[in-house]
C-alpha cells in the first residue's frame, strides 16, 4: 500500500513513497472495518481527524484535523474544492461511501496549491474509475434503531465509453428518547444521493471524464411530539432541514503534445432551515475552473497552473445585507501557481512552490511552500515541508452557531482573512523480519501558528456568540504517529495516536480553545480464520477531555468532557461467491 498511486500532495500521480509531501490514504477496506452511512462518520477511525457533531438536534459538523476547527480542512471531490460553506455544515454527512475510491489526507496547509480553505489539510475523495468497478455492486445494512442504508451500483458501457451509476439511500425516523428529556436522541433524517461518472474514449489515452452528483435530503430533531405541520411555528419546537444539492465536476486532457489538463467544477446548494420559529433560507453557488500544464525537464517536474473560483451566496440573515437590503456576497478568487520539483538523485528531491491568488474583497494573497524529502534506503524516509496557508472571511461559517442556540451573532470589526505558517517533519520506519512480518511506523510532528485567526467568544455575553480577529496569534503543535502491525497468521494491526498542544495567545495570555482535545488515539486490529472464512474486526478510538461552552455561570454542567470512546466490533463471513454477510 506504500507504493500506492497519489495525487494530493502536489497534484500529480506519484507513488506515495516518492512524493515529497506526506500523504496518507485510505481505501472502502479499511472502512468497511466499521460500516457507516457516510464519509463524515467514517473518518471518526483516522488518527487525528475528527467529525464533530455541532448540533445534537439538526445534525450538522463538521471535520477537525490536529484540533483545528472544521472551517480550516478543505474536503475535495477528486480535488475539486466543491465542499465548502454550507455543505461543510449541511452537506458532509450525504457524501455515499459507495462513491470511494480511496480518501487522500495531507495534514498541514496546501493552500499554495488548492487556495483557501485547505489552512489545517485537505481530505479528497478520490470516486471510483468506470473501467475498474464492478459490473454490479449492492450493500445493505440496518439496525435494531432501524437505520437503514443501501448502496448500489451499476456498471455500463455506451460503445468505447465506461459509465458508473451509483445510488445512496439512508433512512431513519425512529422517535427515541432514551434519557427522557422530551427531545429526540438522535436526528431524524431520510436522504438519496444519485452519483454518475463517465470515463470517455480518446485517442492516445488521453484522459476526459464527467462526472455529476444530486442530493435531497429531510431531516428534523427537538420535542418527540413535533410533526411536520409545526414546522416554523411555535407551538412544538423542532428543528427541520431541507438540503438540495446538485454537483457537476470533470477533467479534460487538451489536444495537444504538452500534457495540459483542465478541470471544472459547478455546485449548487439550497438550504431551507427552520430552528424554532427561527428560519435559515440560503442559496450558493460555487463555479472553479482550472488549467495545469505539466512538463518534466530533465532532474525538474514543473507544475504550472491558472484557477478561478466564483462563489455565490445569499441567505435571510443580516449577513447578506446592508441597512436592511438584501447584498448577496459575490466573491471572485482568481489564482495563479507554479511548482517544481527536482530530484537531485536517488536519495535528495526538492520541492518548491508558490501562488498568488486575488480575492475580489480582501485582495491580494501570497502562499510559497517547500518540502524535503531524503531517502536513506527503501525502508527509511525523512520528508520536511513548510509552507503558509490563507483562509478568506466566510460569513456563514463565522455566524452559524447563532442559528442552532439562543444568542445573538456580533462581530466586532471588519473580520481580514486569516493567515499561517506551518512546518512539519515526517518519518517513516518499515522493518520486515525473516518470518514474514511487517511494522510500519510514520511519525510526524506538526506546528501551525495563525496570525487573523478569527475567534469566537462565547464567554464574555452568556447571550451573544462575539467575532473577532485574535489580538495577538493561535498555535497548533504536536506529534502524531502511525503504526501497522501485519502478521502471517492473518492477524493485522493499525494504530494511532495524536498528541497535541491548540492554544490561543492574546495580549501575553495563553488560553485552550473549545472543544479541542490534547490526545487522540484510534485502532484497528483484524483477525481472518482462513479455514471458515471469517473475519473479525475490533475499531474504536478514545479522546481526552475538553474545554465546553456553558450558558452561564450558573449552569451546572460539567464545563469539561469525560474521556470518551466509540467502540465497534464486526464479524464478516465471505464463504459464499460473491456475497458477504456482516
């Protein structure tokens, strides 16, 4: 799996082992250890990557890497930056996991080559190829909560052109209230998602494919005796959430000897949020385009390339308005970036990197970067990278926790865009004894420090949620390290641990972030008894306790978490052709 194909780190496919950035990648194997309904919980087994549940009521989260909150990690879909504003809060949890490929993780900024939104790492999802998916693929599964998601996929050929047709569906409207407080558990919610991809023919092998995604979906949480009828009104509380997505993302190789690639993207997202009587009415828009023209030179691999990126947005809130008339945000965000990677032999590659991007509120922005990578042999790596990341104001991000509670949104200033710096060494250590067994460990240890971080409030006015640019820097630090651990016997380990240090600095004084955590660990151990064709499989991750939000002085929560752990154990017998039972 080292010398596995990846394309995040610098835009191009290289083996992982050869690329001078760090990345890490995950296959539907090592998913299917613990099924889930969506990518967003099934990133809950990565070390260091953590879905956040911001509302136990509607649903919505978001994706912290290395305690860094969910605005700073840029989800791509075949590294279309589509996954932004509100489908990082609305959106993530309709992403099928029938759709994967494999997950690419690069932790630490790339904005230098993705832009805003990549300040923390990128997740991109990379979807299945036509040409190697099954001609017909169905996965079901349900619970005793009667949670019921099904995954189907058809394979087809129009003459020499290879399409995937893939469908989602989850449902779940089970009214439960176990701890007796008169709300929901969890979330209602019944959501299809429709995928489509096709790889068409070309002479010379030249690569155009078209791929295009719809999504619906219904969910509502709040009093156990809410219906439909009370949705917007008084009398019942409750909290209903329509979502409609569409998507439209592909790639084409221009006629030409150069290798130059263009790849586009356009989404469109309808949000109709009711909290209360308390409505969220939104409309966005996002359209990117891009050229890179890859040319290798001798020792040097140039990546050159052009982007623009167009957001729409509008909503009912006062964000989008001035002196009470509706002022949709129209953002412009062309870029332009060159890359070069030398390698000066076997042992020594460079890698250097800069763009410039102009956004048409907060002008200009400027991200270099630069990675290391020295190979003493096959089985010892050591890469370094530094590099700034960029993060544009987004109003919706920055105000949607007022919507879910009962405060007030405040900012205080003319919020500018945020700024980092990071730096990251990363090693990794394989041994193979004479038995047949392999350990591999990756370790990295991390800094990012922000300057413009822009921080939320909470505890100044037990009312109002206050916005604002830190008055001084924020730091994020730590160490993180992965281990595989693979037997003969059919016995395999993977386990993860994240040591980490988030913390913000105003005026000289150091203080711990909400809901960030100093230790997070996961695992994986699978056991295959060849003989009957069973395979066990035992996931959980555990975090340390952190800092909550209380509504007051006077309320009588906890104002920190327990450690806590999710735990799951799976049996999967695949004595039959074609068939597998979990």
């Amino acid at each position: 799996e080292l010398n596995e194909v990846v394309v995040s780190g610098t835009l191009k496919a290289v083996r992982r082992l050869e690329s001078a950035v760090p990345v890490e990648v995950y296959s539907p194997v090592f998913f299917k250890k613990n099924p889930t309904a969506s990518i967003y919980e099934a990133l809950q087994n990565v070390n260091g990557v953590r879905p956040q549940l911001n509302c136990g009521v509607c649903n919505t989260g978001d994706i912290h890497i290395n305690g860094l909150e969910g605005p700073y990690t840029s989800v791509l879909i075949d590294g279309m930056p589509i996954v932004s504003s509100l489908s990082t809060v609305y959106g993530l949890s309709g992403i099928p996991n029938s759709l994967v490929e494999r997950i690419e993780i690069v932790k630490g900024p790339a904005s230098s080559l993705y832009g805003s939104e990549a300040v923390g790492g990128l997740i991109n999802i990379i979807t299945k190829n036509p040409t190697n998916a099954p001609l017909f693929s169905v996965d079901v599964f349900t619970t005793s909560w009667l949670e019921t998601n099904v995954d189907l996929s058809v394979k087809f050929k129009v003459k020499k052109t290879s399409s995937l047709l893939g469908v989602n569906y989850f449902k779940y409207g089970k009214t439960i209230d176990n701890d007796n407080d008169g709300f929901t558990d969890v979330t209602a919610q019944n959501r299809i998602s429709i995928f489509n991809k096709w790889n068409f023919y070309r002479p010379e092998n030249r690569l155009f494919t078209l791929a295009a995604r719809g999504m619906y979906e219904d969910r509502w949480g709040g009093d156990v005796r809410w219906e439909k009828k009370y949705r917007g009104g008084d009398e019942i509380y409750g909290e209903s959430i329509y979502t409609k997505r569409g998507e439209l993302l592909g790639s084409y190789q221009l006629p030409s000897t150069e290798k130059l690639m263009l790849s586009f993207s356009g989404t469109m997202h309808f949000q109709d949020s009711r909290y209360g009587t308390t409505s969220y009415i939104a409309n966005q828009k996002i359209g990117f385009l891009q050229l890179t023209w890859d040319k290798k030179i001798g020792k040097t691999d140039l990546l050159s390339g052009i982007a623009s990126r167009y957001t729409y947005y509008d909503d009912n809130t006062p964000a989008t308005a001035i002196t009470n008339e509706n002022n949709p945000e129209k953002t412009w965000l062309p870029g332009i970036f060159v890359q070069d990677e030398i390698a000066f032999n076997e042992k020594h590659k460079l890698l250097l990197g800069i763009r410039y991007d102009y956004n048409s509120i907060h002008g200009a922005i400027f991200t270099p970067r630069l990675a290391y990578k020295l190979k003493f042999n096959d089985n010892n790596i050591l890469r370094f990278n530094a590099g700034t990341g960029f993060r544009v104001v987004n109003l919706f991000t920055e105000d949607h926790a007022a919507l879910t509670g009962s405060r007030e949104i405040v900012i205080a200033n003319n919020l500018d865009p945020e700024k980092s710096f990071n730096a990251n060494l990363n090693y990794i250590k394989k041994i193979y004894w004479d038995n047949g067994t392999f350990l591999g460990v990756e370790t990295t240890a991390f800094y990012t420090r922000f300057s413009n971080k822009i921080v939320s409030d909470y505890e100044t006015d037990p009312n109002k949620i206050i916005y604002n640019n830190i008055n001084g820097y924020a730091l994020s630090q730590g160490i993180s390290c992965n281990t595989d651990l693979i037997f003969t016997n059919g016995l395999k380990l993977i386990l993860g641990a994240t040591f980490m240090d988030v913390s913000n600095v105003e005026n000289g004084i150091k203080s711990r972030p909400l809901l960030t955590e100093n230790f997070t660990g996961t695992w994986s151990v699978s056991y295959k008894i060849n003989s009957i064709e069973l395979t066990a499989d035992y996931t959980g991750n555990v975090y340390s306790p952190m800092k909550l939000p209380l509504l007051s002085e006077t309320d009588p929560r906890n104002p920190n978490s327990p450690w806590y752990s999710l735990q799951n154990i799976q049996f999967s017998y695949s004595g039959w052709k074609n068939f597998e039972l979990y």
